[in-house]
C-alpha cells in the first residue's frame, strides 16, 4: 500500500512545475497580448523606414540644382578657333536640353569629341564637369557658354598656343598678260603649314579651271580658303583679296594660281625681241667683212704695181753690162737700136697700164702727204 501511494505523489510532484509555468503564463497573459498585438506593426515600421529614406534621397536628387526660370537660353564663350554658341532649354527648373548654335571656327574632330559633354551637363545639371581630354578647349567653349547662357557671367577661357605658319605671309606680284596660251598649268606655293599644288587649265585665251592637287593645310581652314576659286573664275585674274580667317591657305592657293597662269603667258614684247637679236646679230657679223675690203686694196695695188715693169722689161741686167762691155758708149752705132734701161722702161710700163690703175697713184701720194 505504501509503494502505491508514493507511486502516486511522485506524479504529482513531477506535474507540479508545469502547473507552475501555467499559472505565471496565465497571470502574465493579459500584459502580454497587446505587446503581441503590436509586433506586427513595429516590424512594419522598420521594413517602411528604409524605403521612406530612399524616397526622399530621390526626392532631393530630383530637385533642380540651379534655380533658374523655365526657358530658353542662349549663351557663348570662346573656344579653340573661335567662339562657341550654345542653347540651353530650362523645364520645371531643371535644364532638359542643350544644343550647339554655332561652332564654325571649331575644328571637326576635336568638336565631335566635346559634344559629349553635352549629355553629361544635363546629367549633373551643372556645367561645373571636367572637361574632355581629347578636345580640352572646345569643351572648355561649350561649358564656359551654358554658364554664360543660365547666368550672364562673362567667361574668359584661355587662348589656346598658336601655332606658326610654315612661312611669312608674301603675295606674288602678277600683271596681265596680253594673252595666255591654252593647256594646263601646274604649280605650287607655301600656305599656312606646308605647299599647296594647283592646276589651272586655259581654253581659248580664258581661265577655265582651277582645281587643288595637294594641300598640307587643314581642311577646316583649306575649306574657307576656296572660296577665292570661283572668285578668280569669275573675275579671270588672281588679283583677289584673301579670305579672313584662312588668310594663309587663300593666299597661298593665289600665289600658285598666280605662277601657273605665269607659264601660261604669252607677251607679244618677248616674242618680238628674239627676231630683233638675230637681226642685230646678222649686222654685227656683216659689218667686219664690208670694213675687211678696204684693207686689201692698199696690199694689192703695190704688188701690181712694181711687178708689172719687172715682168716686161725687155733687156735683162745682165744682158746690158754685157752690153755695155762689148759694145762702149763712144762706139759708133749700129743697125741694131742700143736696148733701154729699165728706169726708161717703167714709165712705158706705166702708160700701158689701165687708166684706173695710173689715176690711183697720184690719190696715193696725195694722201702721203
């Protein structure tokens, strides 16, 4: 009896710790259901709180940065060739839109590259952005002139380094021929950076054609510079002003116009003076031989002179000493006639002489004296 008892009462003590628990869970139980009830809503609050944040960064991000009037602003600033001119569009206080005006003293590239900015300034809402490597003073132009367009502020952006021309600036001196011989011309003179090479064609005593063969200029600046083309057509001379803004390049596309139209020239003056040389030439050379025939008639005229009383002299020297040895002075004369000495002899040879001949020896004397 007694192991049954104690049986019983152990399993009552062992139940006495949960009745424990059951008691303090059912006297705690009504502080506690409504801390239960608002667990859901304060873990709603948490999950909420994030979201309400980022929402409001949102909100503040959205929110312009320049406080400007909604409309349309047009604005400027100096850039690498030139000056820049830009429109800036403004909606809800935020700038939507930014075109380019005018860039025309920009090169291509470099302005190609620096358009790029203009997708970053609506981004940032601000022209306060770095500019782009490639095309720093370009960039440098278009942000200087939305802040010019949005605030009225003057920007001055620094000069770029100019570059030198390969040459002095020199304008060949050209005159109008009275005339061109037709065919086509090449030739070439110094622009800005290096040579340009012309080709100008001439039909019928006219200035068809001119056309650029090589430039070592750039074409930003060669593209102005042919301006001056159809400006010389038109006017058929070089004689033309330069172009502003290229004056380098249209200068030297004129000095190359300029010689080639020189070899194309014809002046009646030039072709006049070759004939005049040959005839200038034929007289000099026929004045020695007309002063040459004077000189000949004093060297002749004395040989003919003493050779003809030599050649027909009768009696020889010799004959007469002998002659005379034979035959002395106080002999009597003979039949035969005594022979005539040779001064008897040479004014006979002088009387058969021709009459010219014996008029020109008393001139002779005469001048002699």
């Amino acid at each position: 009896m007694n192991k049954k008892r104690c049986k019983a009462l152990l399993g009552l003590v062992q139940l006495l710790p949960a009745v424990a628990a059951a008691a303090a869970v059912l006297f705690a139980l009504p502080r506690t259901v409504p801390v239960l009830a608002a667990v859901p809503e304060r873990l709603t609050a948490v999950v909420e709180q994030p979201v309400e944040a980022a929402s409001s960064e949102a909100e503040e991000e959205a929110l312009p940065k320049l406080p400007y009037a909604d409309g349309v602003y047009v604005g400027s600033s100096r850039g690498y060739g030139g000056t820049v001119r830009v429109q800036v569009t403004m909606e809800n206080g935020s700038i939507t839109e930014i075109g380019i005006l005018d860039a025309f003293h920009e090169t291509r590239q470099f302005l190609r590259r620096a358009k790029r900015l203009l997708t970053t300034v609506v981004e940032a809402q601000s022209w306060e952005v770095d500019a782009v490597s490639e095309a720093t003073y370009t960039s440098r132009g278009i942000l200087g002139a939305v802040q010019n367009a949005l605030t009225g502020e003057v920007v001055n952006n620094p000069l770029p380094p100019q570059p030198k021309p390969a040459a002095p600036l020199v304008a060949e001196e050209f005159t109008a021929p009275s005339t061109y011989l037709d065919g086509i011309y090449t030739a070439e003179a110094i622009g800005f950076e290096g040579r340009i090479t012309v080709q100008v064609t001439v039909a019928e005593d006219q200035i068809t054609d001119i056309t650029i063969l090589s430039a070592e200029d750039e074409e930003e600046y060669l593209s102005r510079a042919k301006q001056v083309i159809p400006t010389i057509l038109e006017g058929q001379s070089p004689n033309v002003d330069a172009v502003s803004g290229a004056t380098y390049s249209s200068t030297g596309i004129l000095n190359a116009v300029k010689l080639a139209l020189a070899k194309a020239a014809v002046a009646p003056a030039e072709e006049a003076e070759p004939e005049q040389a040959a005839s200038e030439e034929a007289a000099e050379e026929a004045v020695p031989s007309e002063a040459a025939k004077p000189e000949e008639t004093p060297v002749t005229a004395p040989t003919v002179e003493v050779a003809h009383p030599e050649e027909k002299s009768v009696v020889p020297t010799w004959l007469k000493e002998i002659w005379q040895q034979l035959f002395p002075a106080d002999a009597p004369a003979s039949s035969e006639p005594e022979p005539v000495s040779s001064e008897e002899v040479l004014p006979a040879s002088e009387a058969a002489l021709p009459p010219e001949e014996t008029e020109t020896e008393p001139e002779t004397e005469g001048a002699a004296e």
